[in-house]
C-alpha cells in the first residue's frame, strides 16, 4: 500500500516538473511577444509625435513661399 502511494507520489513530481517547465516556456513567449510589441507599436508611435509637428511646421510654412 505505501509502494502505491510512493509510486504515485514520484509520478506527480515527475508530472508537476513537467508543467513548471511548460509555464516557464509559457512566460519567456509572452514575454517575448510584449517587448515585440513595444518595438512595433509603441516606438513608431513616439516617433510619430516629433514628426507630425514637424511636417507640420514645413507644410504651414509653403504658404509663406506663395505655393
């Protein structure tokens, strides 16, 4: 009887280490996938904040040139 039981005891631990690995796989990805986003997205966007202003400045000052 304390054979099974150890039995089942070892194959849990095999199973739960099993698991723990395939979280941590889990999280490195989605880590992954959010400093993916951030360069994509977000700094393209930052860029954008200093270049609208600034075609913005060239565009209103062909006016002045009578175009």
């Amino acid at each position: 009887m304390e054979q099974d039981i150890q039995k089942k005891l070892n194959e849990q631990d095999i199973k739960l280490d099993a698991i723990y690995k395939s979280v941590e796989k889990t999280r490195k990805y989605f880590l992954v996938i959010i400093w993916i986003t951030v360069i994509a997205v977000v700094l393209p966007l930052l860029g954008l904040v200093f270049a609208i202003p600034k075609f913005i400045g060239i565009y209103s000052g062909l006016g002045d040139l009578g175009f």
